[in-house]
C-alpha cells in the first residue's frame, strides 16, 4: 500500500521555496479618470504587530522621568553614542530610525507619542482586531477600516495592495484582496488557470481569489522589472531564524534570536533591513504604475519584547531598522509620487512604562504611531503628551492615552484620500461621532 | 441527521482525518463513527518515527553552547556559527519526521486532534532555545495527554521547558522572592535581572484556557504571574546555584526554583491560593481547567477547527458539555465530537491549511515527503514556516487567512510541479480522485480530470479543485 516516494528531489518545486513576501491588491477596478489630484493620492498603512514600544520608537529623553523608569533599556540622551536622533527637546527618534529622522528633518515626519486603540485588554489578538476592524468593541466587524474606506470612495475606484504573509484583517472585506509574492508562477503555457477559473466560477472564495492572483502576476512582471535586484533569490536570506533552510524575507521579521551571536546576528539584522528595504521598493514599484494600487498595508511582527529589549542595538533596534528600512524603500521608490504618499506606521497597543525584571517591557497601553509623507503639513507631535509622571500613568503602569488611534486614521482618510466624515463616524469607524478625526496633519 | 453512507466515509477520512490514503475511504465505509472512534485511545498520540533527542538535552546543549561561545569565538568565528547551525539543523530531521507521520499514518484523526492541541499551546521558533524544543515540547508534552485530562495537558505544557523559555517564564522571578533579598554585587549565583514577567500567566489565561473577555483583570493576570514564579529549568551549570538555593531537578528539565518564588499568599480570580511552592501556581491551573469559561473556550476551537470558521452553537454546547460532566477529559470531547450530527453535514466549509494542503496531497498519491530542504521551504513560501508560528496564538484557523489570492496561485504552482513528479507513478488519476475524495468528487471536477491533457494535468485538476482544498 504505502510507496513512498521522493517527489520532491527532482524537479521545480523551488517555485514556491523562498517567497513569503506577499502584496495583497484590492479590487481591479479600473484607474478612474475623475477626482482630480486626489486619484494621485497614495495611503500606505504599516501595521506593526506584538505591541511595538513607543517609549522606544520616539523616546522622550527630556521627559524627566524616562531614564529612571527604562534603566538600562532607555535610548540615551540626544548628544551620546547611540543616543536618541532629536525632534525636539523632549523627544526623539530611535538611533535605528535614520531615515524617519531624515524625513522630519524636512517636515516630512511627525509623531503621535500617546495614541491608543479603545481596547484596554492588553491581549495582542484582541487588540490587533480593533486596530484593523476599525470598531470600538472586539470582533465588532468581520472586515477592515482600510477596505471599507475603499467602498466608501465608491464611485472613484481606487487600487489597493496589502504586504504580509496572509491576508491581513486590516485590508479584509467585500472589495476582493489579492497578493503576489516573488518566485511566482512559473509555468505560463499551462491550461491550468484557465481550467480552474472555470471550476471556481461559482465558487465565493476561490474565485475572486484566482482572478486577482493571476492578474497581480501580470503586473508583478512590470513591477519589478524596473528593479535588476529584485529576483527570487535576492529575497532569500539565510539568515539564522529558525533551523530551516532558506528563509524568506517575511521570516525575517520574526523575533529573532535573543541570543545574539556577536557578528552573525548583526549581520542577520542587515540581511533582514536589505529584505525589507526591497520589500519598500517592490511595494513602490506596484504603486508607481498607470494601474498600480493607491492604497497598501503592510505588516511587521516581532515586536513583542518581554526580554532582552535591548537598546540602540538588539532585539528591538533591528526591528526598528526593518521598519526604517521598508519606509526608505518606499519612499525612494516612490521617487516624486512620495509628495502624493502618506504612511502611518501604528500597533496594536504600548509597552510598560516601566523596564520589567527580564530587561523587557509588558504589555501596556499607548504608544507612538508615525505619519510620514512628501505632503505633510508641518507641526509638532500629533496629540498631546501626557509625560510619564508616576501619577499620570495609565493604571499605573503605562503611557496614557491622549489621542483615539481612529482619530488619527479619519484625519488622514479625510485629509490624504477624501473620504467624507459622514463614512467616516458611521461605516468605516463604526458608532464613532464622538471621535473627532485629528487635523492639520496634510497639507 | 440521515447521511448517505458515502459522504460519511469521506467525511471521517477529509474532515475529521488529514485526508485519504489510497483505500482509506472504504475502510471507513459502513461504520464511520467506529472507524473514529477506535483511534481514540489513552496512550495518547502517536509519535514521529526517528531518534530524536529529549527536550532536556537540547536545552543543555544550547546552554553549554552559549556558556562555551566565548571561548569558541577565540578560536574564530567559524566553529560559533558552526555550531549554530548545527544545533539549528537538529529541529528539521524532527519536523520532517512529524510530517511523514501525518503522511502515512492509519490514524489521521487520532494526528489531527493531536495537531490541534499542538497549536492551542503554540511553542515557536523565536530565538535559538526555542527553535530545537518545538519538537520535544509536541512529542513530550502534548502527545502523551491527548486522550487525557486536559489538566494533565496544561500542566504537562506549563511545565515544559519549551513553554517556559517562549513565553519568558524560565527567568521571572519574585520581587521579593529569597534570592531577591539576598541579592547584592558579587553574591554567587545571583540572577543579572530580577523580576516579574506576566507573558506565560497571561497567555495561560486568555489563550490555553479561559479566553480572552472571560472576565478576569490585569490584577489576576499579575498575581497569577507572582504564583508562577519559580517554574523554571534547571541549568547545566547548576552548581553555581549550589548551597540554599538549589533546586531539584534533572538539567534540561524542569524545576521549582524557590529561591524565585514570591512568597505569601496570591488572590485571583476572586479565590485565595495559600499553598506554598510549586503547589500555589498548580492549584491554579487545576481551578482554571475546571471553570466553565474555560470549557467554552475549548469546545468552540475546537468546533471551529474541526467543523465550521463559525461553529454552530448546538456543537459548541455538546462539546462544552461533554467537557464539564467528564471533569475535562478530551477522550470524552472526542468522542462527543464525533457523535456530534452537526460534524457531518456535507457541506465543506473548513479551507485547508498549508500544512493539510500538503500532507493530503501526499495521501492522495499514497506518498510521504522525504527530503527537509525541499518541503520546508514549501511551507515557508506558502505562510506556515515550519516549527515557527506567528505568535502565541498559533496559526490561523479562517479561510481568510489562508485564501489569498497570492495563496491560490502559490498552491498552484506547487501543485503542478508536484504532478509532474508524481503522476507518472501513482496510477490513474481518476482512481486518485475517487480514493481521495470518495463521494465528495464532484461532476464537473470528475469530467475536467477525465478531459485533461496529460496525467500531470488532471492530478493538478484534482489537487487544486475546490473539493481537495476543502474538508
């Protein structure tokens, strides 16, 4: 009965090794000649998933209290070796923020130091569905804020992509998603996607799903044949993650070890910064075309830093650098559409004021979100700062919350993409008139 | 609930099982339910066929490595990243074990509860320690307790040196636990940090057991995290730990550390635990698995993966019954799962995983994987990198996740690559389908495998119709 057989010495199944990177569009709509500059107008959301530390991403160094608290995982003062980069005299950028602080440098940057989701669970799971359902309440929506934006600019039929190993919620919904990856189909005579479109005509799930691949296949050659460097294998790192051969780009941006092997692992964090440096460019190269999507989302895990934190180096400062990296990716490949581009980089909720006894931080409640563009109007942080005074801590434990994260997504859907405050407090942020979108932030 | 005999079959084999091996849709045939059944059993699952080594060992080994590394590191780089990789390497010869048991075994339900469970207390890949104890963690703690009491689970994987390491427990320590009283510059054996880390207390509440919105707080989550504290592994280097703060316990394995331990009593969930020592934290875990939140919990994963993304109430009730009147024994869920008349409904609703997709493509074919370079990174490229999921959380359960357009081409391509390898030797491919999917072949996937060009067309056909993706 049983015959084994080894499939997989002799031939192609190397199509499929090495990918993982994968751009999800919304929609096939075709590119609308109406709108006017607003069908330029492009909406990268950067969804950073396991609670990205704030307090680290944007120390507040002049806060008085923020070395006493950090220990020996606080990012040093403004003038020291691996000190915070400066914004102004309370905060700064994390040394691994380079081209972040480039950007503020020219107004192209600003933060929101204190931003928060309306979940106050502290679970990773339940407060990453609020993030991307866009409700007040947990599982209180099926689809994401960012595809219901998309339904709410109806007649303008807008493109949209999302980056991530699996769909991501933030981009689920009735406008069908689809994805590519580098290292994609290979065999271009075959029958096979002919035959299969017909088996799934009626199919709800695989259908659209099929349609939309094959397609994104199509545009991924043009995409990324302006690129020489992108190939398959230069999305191939080997870096040491997880006793597997090779690993992808996506694996990457998975904790990696905390058990930093001297050179190996800085150079598995340069590795993993050249992926997703690549990722950026790819991505750019998706939305630079005629057709090409205006709005995309992206997602980076491994941020969850219970232990061993590090500081201007470590755990979360190559992160950090993934994060800095995709942003220089995109906004050099975007090359002049990046005065037209918006990005938000948010997460699910903040770190613990407080070091905690692993050299890490615990769960908490707000945290900093970044707003970067070519078009942003100048202005210094994005809602208030509530300081890290022992008796201004959330539960007196984490930064408090000043600003709602929705706030800080209806201003730039109305600001960036038009979208109308009447969708905005009822369908794409729903039962959400009392949260004001914050404004002033594009020009 | 009237089914028809031939559906039941293929149900018992896709649904409950990982999918058909050739013959296994008429051994179930006639007695579906018994054909289940009669995988339950209480050894517990089987285990991967090769000499692996114990979770312990593995532990120490890594733990020497990086006490040895700076010594290495004077000889060169080389034998550091040498030794690296190798202990890396150990995890895949288990992966590829774990799959070919999938692939081959006549018990695939008995595998795929096992699978399950595995993924409800997810132990991943995160850094060096924890990569080498997936392995160990599945065939050490989950295994054995399958068909037990799922006290017995939780507490076998509380315990596990792989649990403790992922989600940051090894190194909480009490602050004002003996050892933290004591500490001071210079004092032997003193730990570089000190202090609470509530990752593993938390994770225990909101995914192993009550579930997240079951009411407990922030102050539960931090005391249960204080009762915790000691629950570690016992170094290699214990001897630095010698005198008054020793603990009992074999290297590599675990053991109650009081010297970590926050002393005095801890309240949660509205209940006083006075016990002292390892016993508070395990009465704890005894008093969660028997609370009702944490039956409801159970029984709607285990619901959702088996049956539906959004499981009938009706099911989720019996289940969660059948939990509570058996005091938690999963043999009793199983076999209330398969007596469940909702768990039959022909209607294919669950999409498979990466992993499912795989492992019942090589059923279908009556074959295994053989080779880890070449299976892993498949896995990797289609969102499920093995030993290494996403977060505690496990891997994604909904159709959603997994049908990416992206996805589907993915599956695609790897499909066709797979027929022109196997379809040569495996037979007719209309046999393969009707031995894979028995009554759930549909008309129109049956014609256009009979109309393909070529052999490796039609197994493509098979592999990526909407029947085969499905279960």
């Amino acid at each position: 009965m049983t015959r084994p057989l080894d499939l997989t010495r002799r031939s192609a199944l190397t199509a499929a090794a090495g990918i993982g990177v994968s751009v999800t569009f919304l929609g096939r709509q075709a590119f609308a000649e109406v709108g006017g500059s607003l069908a330029k107008r492009k909406l990268v959301v950067i969804v950073c998933r396991g609670a990205m530390d704030g307090l680290s991403v944007s120390p507040p160094v002049g806060d008085s209290n923020y070395h006493a608290l950090r220990g020996e995982i606080a990012i040093a003062g403004f003038d020291q070796p691996g000190g915070a980069l400066k914004l102004d005299d309370t905060f700064g950028l994390h040394p691994k923020l380079a081209t972040v602080h480039a950007l503020a440098m020219k107004g192209q940057a600003r933060i929101a130091p204190a931003v928060a989701t309306p979940d106050r669970a502290r679970s990773h799971f339940e407060a990453q569905d609020v993030l991307e359902s866009g409700s007040s309440v947990v599982y209180g929506a099926s689809s994401g804020w960012l595809n219901r934006a998309m339904e709410a600019m109806g007649p303008r039929k807008i493109e949209a992509i999302s980056v991530g190993a699996q769909a991501p919620l933030i981009l689920r919904g009735k406008i069908q998603a689809a994805s590519w990856s580098p290292g994609g189909y290979k065999d271009r005579d075959s029958r096979l996607p002919a035959i299969l479109a017909d088996l799934y005509a009626h199919d709800p799930l695989l259908g659209p799903a099929l349609a939309t691949g094959l397609d994104t296949e199509a545009m991924a050659k043009l995409a990324t044949a302006s690129e020489a460097t992108i190939t398959p294998a230069s999305m191939v790192t080997p870096a040491p993650v997880a006793g597997q051969a090779p690993v992808d780009s996506m694996a990457m941006m998975q904790p990696q070890a905390t058990e930093p092997a001297g050179r190996a692992y800085a150079q598995a964090g340069r590795a993993g910064a050249q992926a997703a440096r690549t990722l950026g460019t790819t991505l750019a190269g998706f939305m630079m075309q005629p057709n090409g999507p205006q709005v995309a989302a992206i997602s980076i895990d491994g941020f969850d830093t219970h232990a061993n934190q590090g500081a201007a180096e470590g755990q979360l400062a190559n992160r950090l650098a993934y994060l800095d990296a995709v942003v220089d990716g995109l906004s050099s490949g975007l090359g002049p559409e990046w005065r037209n581009t918006v990005v938000v980089a948010a997460t699910e909720f903040g770190r613990t004021a407080h070091i905690n006894g692993t050299k890490g931080t615990d769960h908490g409640t707000a945290s900093t979100a970044l707003v970067l563009g070519g078009g942003l109007k100048s202005g210094g942080i994005i809602g208030d700062w509530p300081t890290l005074q022992q008796a201004r801590l959330f539960e007196n434990r984490d930064t408090a919350p000043t600003l709602d994260m929705r706030g800080l997504f209806k201003g730039v859907l109305a600001e960036q993409m038009g979208v109308s405050r009447r969708a905005l407090d009822t369908t794409v942020f729903p039962d959400s008139a009392n949260v004001a979108p914050a404004t002033a932030i594009i020009a | 609930m009237s089914i028809d005999p031939g559906f039941e079959a293929s149900i018992a084999v896709t649904r409950f099982g990982l999918g058909a091996r050739p013959g296994e849709i008429d051994a179930a045939r006639g007695d579906a339910k018994g054909y289940l059944k009669a995988q339950i059993r209480d050894s517990g699952a089987d285990q991967p066929q090769g000499q692996f080594e114990t979770g312990a060992a593995h532990f120490v080994q890594v733990r020497e490595y990086q006490i040895d590394k700076r010594q290495a590191k004077m000889a060169g780089e080389d034998p550091v990243k040498a030794a690296v990789r190798q202990i890396r390497e150990s995890a895949q010869p288990e992966f590829l074990a774990r799959a070919q048991l999938a692939a081959q075994t006549d018990a695939s339900f008995r595998e795929r509860w096992t699978l399950f469970w595995c993924n409800h207390f997810t132990v991943a890949s995160k850094n060096l320690n924890t990569a080498v104890l997936v392995g160990p963690f599945e065939r050490e703690a989950i295994r054995p307790h399958v068909f037990g009491r799922f006290e017995d689970l939780l507490a076998a994987s509380t315990m596990h040196p792989g649990m403790l390491l992922y989600l940051d427990q090894a190194q909480s320590i009490g602050p004002n636990s003996p050892i933290m009283q004591m500490r001071g510059p210079g004092f032997p054996g003193r730990p570089k940090a000190g202090g609470l880390n509530e990752n593993l207390a938390r994770e225990i509440l909101e995914l192993h057991t009550l579930g997240v919105g079951s009411g407990y707080t922030q102050a539960d989550v931090t005391e249960f995290a204080r009762a915790l504290t000691g629950w570690s592994i016992q170094g290699p280097e214990t001897a630095r730990f010698g005198g008054r703060f020793a603990s009992a316990g074999a290297p590599g394995e675990f053991t109650f550390r009081e010297a970590f331990h926050e002393p005095g009593a801890r309240h949660i969930l509205g209940k006083s635990y006075n016990q002292e020592g390892v016993a508070q934290a395990g009465a704890v875990l005894h008093d969660i698995s028997a609370s009702p939140a944490t039956a409801h919990h159970l029984a709607t994963k285990i619901a959702r993966h088996f049956v539906a993304d959004d499981p009938p109430p009706a099911l989720v009730a019996r289940l969660e019954r059948a939990y509570l009147q058996s005091g938690g024994r999963l043999d009793q869920v199983a076999d209330a799962l398969i007596e469940a008349p909702e768990a039959w409904a022909p209607q294919q609703t669950k999409f498979k995983t990466p992993y499912e997709f795989l492992i019942s493509s090589y059923r279908a074919v009556g074959a295994a994987p053989q080779d880890f370079t070449r299976f892993g990174p498949v896995l990797t490229g289609l969102g499920q990198q093995p030993f290494n999921a996403p977060s505690p959380k496990g891997w994604a359960e909904d159709a959603e996740a997994w049908a990416a357009p992206d996805a589907i081409v993915k599956r695609m391509s790897w499909s066709e690559s797979f027929s022109q390898v196997a379809a040569p030797v495996v037979g007719q491919p209309i046999q393969i389908a009707q031995n894979s999917l028995g009554a759930q072949l549909s008309p129109p996937v049956a014609l256009a495998i009979s109309r393909a060009e070529s052999r490796p067309e039609a197994l493509s056909i098979l592999l990526m119709s909407p029947e085969f993706q499905r279960r």
